[in-house]
C-alpha cells in the first residue's frame, strides 16, 4: 500500500522552482471532490492496511504505514498534511491515537536499524 499512496502523491504533488513541494488546493476531497482526492486514496490504503491479516494491533499497522511514508518523503508540508489525514482517519476509527504516537519512535529506530545492517552487509 505504500507504493500505491506513494506513486499516487507523486503524481499529484509537485516541487515548486525551489525544490519546496506544493500541494495543489484542490487535491483534497473535502475542497473540491471532482479533485485528486489524495485523502481519499490514503484513507483506502490505510483501510487496507488496517485489515490485513497479521497479529499486529490496528494502530501498529497505522505507524508503520506512517513511518514508510515519512522516511520516503521529507517535505516538513507534506508530512504535515499526511499527520493530519493520519489523525482523522485514527479518530474516525476509535484507535488509541496515544498508542500511534508512541509507537512511530520506536518503529523509527527499527527502521533505521534495519537500513543500517543491510548497509552494513552489502
């Protein structure tokens, strides 16, 4: 799912001259619904995401998905936008918002490690 949020918001957000990304006005179904849509595509994929089998918890499936998504992107703006859609869709959702919260530090960590071993190995 993260390659399909991804592709997705790399065909609707484009950088600016300067490198800073802008996020159209009307990508967001609640401004115009005959848009892009990007709220609606990540909600579709965190729903995915949110259902698939495993034994992790709903809201650890959520960070994760939210890590991958920050580590792929460092636009400050469109992390932001993307907290928000995350937010709204946890609070739709009843998920232990504190729970997410904590959890992406330590997903972060894993993360990094993890990159670091492979690149450790190669």
């Amino acid at each position: 799912m993260i390659s399909v949020f991804y592709n997705y918001l790399s065909k609707t957000v484009k950088p600016d001259l300067m490198g800073k990304v802008v996020l159209p006005q009307g990508n967001i179904y609640e401004v115009n619904p005959y848009g892009y849509n990007l709220d609606k595509v990540f909600y579709a994929c965190c729903n995915a995401i949110v259902r698939a089998k495993g034994e992790a918890s709903s809201e650890e499936k959520l960070a994760v998905f939210l890590v991958l998504i920050a580590y792929k992107n460092s636009s400050p703006k469109l992390l932001d936008f993307i907290c928000k859609l995350a937010s709204n869709f946890a609070f739709g959702h009843f998920m232990d918002i504190r729970k997410i919260n904590a959890l992406l530090p330590v997903i972060t960590i894993s993360l990094k490690n993890a990159l670091v071993s492979i690149d450790n190995n190669e």
